[in-house]
C-alpha cells in the first residue's frame, strides 16, 4: 500500500467519524428535546392534575440556553375557564456545569407575557385547586422521583413579566374579566435548603401568582362588576 493510498483511508476514516459523531450528537439532541417536552407533559400533568401541553422544546447544550414554547396549564375539573395559564416562551438558562449533580442550577427563568385566568369555583379558586394538586403529589416519594435520581433545583432568578390576567366566577358563567397583575421577580428559589424538586418550584410559582392575583383585586369587587354590566345589558331591552 502507498504512502498516498494510505492518507486518503485515514482522511476517509476521519470524516467517516466525524459525520457519525455529527449524526449521533443530532440525534441525542432531538431526542433530548422531545424527552424534556414529554418530561414536562406527563409530570406536569400529574402534578397539577390537569392538562400540561407544550409546543416545543429547544435545548442548547453549549450555553446551557434553553426554551419552552407554546406551555399552557389547563384547569382542574370543574372550572369554566380556558385555562389557569398559558404562555408563548419560557427562556431557561442553566448551569451546565451542575447537570450531573444532585441540584442543578438554574441561573434565570423568564416568563414573558403570560396569559393568567383566576377562576373562583363553587368551593375554591383554580390556583387553589392546583396548589392542592400539587401538595397532594409531593406527599409521599412517587417511584419515579426516585427512579430519576431525586434531582432538585434551585433557582437564581424567577421573572414573571408583562402578564395579561383575567378572573371569573360562576356568576359570569366562564366569561373573564381582566384584572391588574404586576411583574413578579423571585429569587434564590430552593437556596437555603439545598434545592427543591419540580413540585415544589411549581408550588412555589402557582403561590406567587395567587398572591400577586389575591392583592390586586377581590371576587367580592368582580361580582359587583358582573352585575353593573347585567344590568347595563337589561337596560339595552327596555
């Protein structure tokens, strides 16, 4: 075999490794991005119990960049409404040097322009529903929690930012009237003990939108408003 002839094999085996090592990293990474949207389907599901859809997840490993499209948290039985929330983007920005750890840190989430619907139901609110949900799933270890390694988070920076938000009550029969919501930023979420799951993030988000919700504004007020635009209405037929 000639020199020449032996270059051309090793520059052929050369690219032949590159392109598979290429084609696997391609394959991990949507295979990585589909994992995490059914990840956040099914436990999101479970936890709130009701309905978690994502658009799309796209995950850059090289910066530890990722983002959720298209998220939308259905309401528990029972309520009339759309949604509890629903939201176009969610950046996601992690430390990737602390993925193979037992915490993993999260330097920022950002929630931008979220829609919020706050539903009062016969017996309680929506957020309420789903925080007991949610309460009732981090009770006992679930299998599965255990089976993925018992990771946890902490959270550097939460933002809930430019939120649209409506309420509703059986008075107005799934109809929605909008209410204020300001910015929320949280910070250092799961810090002083060492990291929390993905139930207790959730907690801790649906808990801040309530209060957020609670401080802005009274069912109290929003009936009064229902029945000032019934009887604006009546009056149209007289």
């Amino acid at each position: 075999m000639t020199k020449n002839s032996m270059i051309k094999k090793g520059l052929i085996a050369f690219a032949l490794a590159v392109s598979l090592f290429l084609g696997v990293a391609f394959f991990l990474r949507g295979s990585l991005d589909g994992l995490v949207k059914n990840a956040i389907e099914h436990y999101g599901s479970a936890m709130t119990g009701a309905s978690v859809k994502v658009g799309a997840v796209e995950i850059r490993t090289t910066d530890g960049q990722s983002i959720i499209r298209d998220l939308e948290i259905g309401n528990p039985a029972g309520f009339k409404t759309a949604h509890a929330l629903k939201v176009g983007k969610i950046d996601v920005v992690v430390d990737m040097s602390t993925l193979t750890t037992d915490v993993i840190v999260i330097r920022k989430i950002i929630i931008a322009a979220p829609n919020v619907i706050y539903e009062k139901g016969e017996t309680m609110t929506n957020f309420d529903a789903l925080q007991k949900s949610i309460a009732n799933y981090l009770g006992p270890a679930k299998p599965e929690e255990n089976n993925a390694g018992g990771k946890k988070f902490i959270v550097e920076q939460l933002v809930i930012r430019d939120a649209k938000a409506e309420a509703s009550a059986p008075i107005l029969a799934g109809k929605t009237i909008a209410v204020p919501l300001p910015d929320i930023v949280l910070k250092d979420i799961g810090k002083a003990k060492g990291g929390v799951t993905a139930g207790e993030l959730g907690q801790t988000i649906a808990t801040a939108l309530k209060q957020k919700l609670t401080a802005g504004f009274s069912f109290d007020s929003l009936g009064a408003a229902a029945g000032k635009v019934g009887s604006a209405i009546k009056g149209l037929f007289k």
